[in-house]
C-alpha cells in the first residue's frame, strides 16, 4: 500500500498555525495522487516516550544479540520507522518552540535515527540507509526569521541534517514566521506564498518517486 506519511507536532490544535498548513498540503497532495492513503502520525496525542537506557543498550546491538526485552524496547521505533519506509511521501508540520523543534518531533527523530537500522557510520561520515523520497517540512514561528531583527533557527537546518543522515536527501521547507505579528495582511501573504509553493512542489511529487525494500 502506497502511504502519504503526516506528522504533526504542534501542542495546539485549532489555533495552530503549522497544523493548518499540513492539513491544507496532505488535502492537496492527496486531490493530485489519489492513490496514496494518509496514514496521520500526532506527535502529541499520544506524546512518544523518550529514549531509555533499555532503548539505547537495545539499539546497540546487533539483531542477533538481541534479547526478548530488547525487541520489545525497540517496538515503537520500529513501527515509526517502518511508517517512513511505506510512505512515497512525507509531511512534517510543526510549529518553532524557542528557536528549535518541539520535544515530541525530536523524541520522533530520536526514534527514527538509529545506527544500522537508518544509518551506518564510516569513516567519512554516515551513510542513510533509507530510500530518498519527497519531504515537505511546514514550520510555523511567532518571531521574525529573516531581515532585521531576525530570531535564531536551529529548527530547519536540524531537522533537513537529521533527514539526510536517514538517507532521505529530497527536503523542502516552507516557513511561515511572524504568525503572532498583526500588521495587515500578514496571514494573506503567508496563504498566497503557501499556496505558490505547494502548487510548485505537486509537479516534482510523482506515485513513484520512491522504491520500496
């Protein structure tokens, strides 16, 4: 089954800026590939649990050395990642909380990012072991990203190096910033940017962009 993955992580729910957008890019993305069937992961609702020693010690060794306990640590994480491996496309929709990812979307990477499973370390760097597929990452930020006065982001450059180390290199981002800002306009202009940049991305997201294992 070809799968549309949708991540949200915004702690809001209706007012949220990021989970609009997703939802608006998932409904567009599905009107032009029919074929795919949403499969909507919430970050928040349940929130993941974060990484614990039995976790870590599991992710450490080998299949084979793997005990009982060792799978069940490593249960979840092998359903999130095997979300990704389904998926022909992603979506990731967050929000910016203090210059950087929510924890529920890191907690996500931390799942997800595992050596040998979805990366192999060389000597050169790390190899993703994941196959490339399209990536559409929408961040929403109360503050100013660019021009004078511009806040720090941490968030797009750690999020875009995270998706790579796991192979997948075809990232695109779209960042609505200034959402707590009221001048005139303002939420027009990021609905009409939006709307350009989906439009132009549906062109390049085709049924079979990426190859299954």
């Amino acid at each position: 089954m070809r799968t549309l993955l949708h991540i949200s992580a915004s702690s809001r729910t209706a007012q949220s800026h990021s989970r609009r957008l997703g939802q608006c890019a998932v409904e567009r993305l599905l009107s032009a590939h029919p074929a795919l069937t949403l499969c909507h992961r919430d970050l928040t609702r349940p929130a993941l649990p974060h990484l614990d020693e039995t976790f870590v010690e599991a992710s450490l060794r080998t299949p084979l050395e793997r005990n009982a306990q060792d799978h069940e640590s490593l249960a979840l994480s092998e359903r999130l990642i095997a979300e990704m491996e389904a998926a022909e496309v992603i979506v990731i929709d967050f929000p910016m909380y203090n210059f950087t990812l929510p924890s529920g979307l890191k907690v996500w990477v931390d799942h997800v990012l595992r050596p040998n499973r979805t990366f192999r370390a060389n000597p050169t760097g790390k190899t993703g072991l994941l196959a490339d597929r399209p990536t559409l990452c929408i961040m929403a930020a109360g503050g100013r990203l660019d021009g004078p006065g511009a806040q720090p982001d941490f968030a797009t450059s750690y999020l875009r190096l995270a998706m790579k180390t796991a192979g997948i290199q075809s990232i695109q981002f779209f960042i609505a910033d200034r959402t707590r800002h009221t001048e005139s306009g303002r939420a027009e202009t990021t609905d009409q940017n939006f709307d350009c940049w989906i439009e132009g991305l549906l062109q390049t997201v085709n049924s079979h962009h990426a190859p299954h294992p």
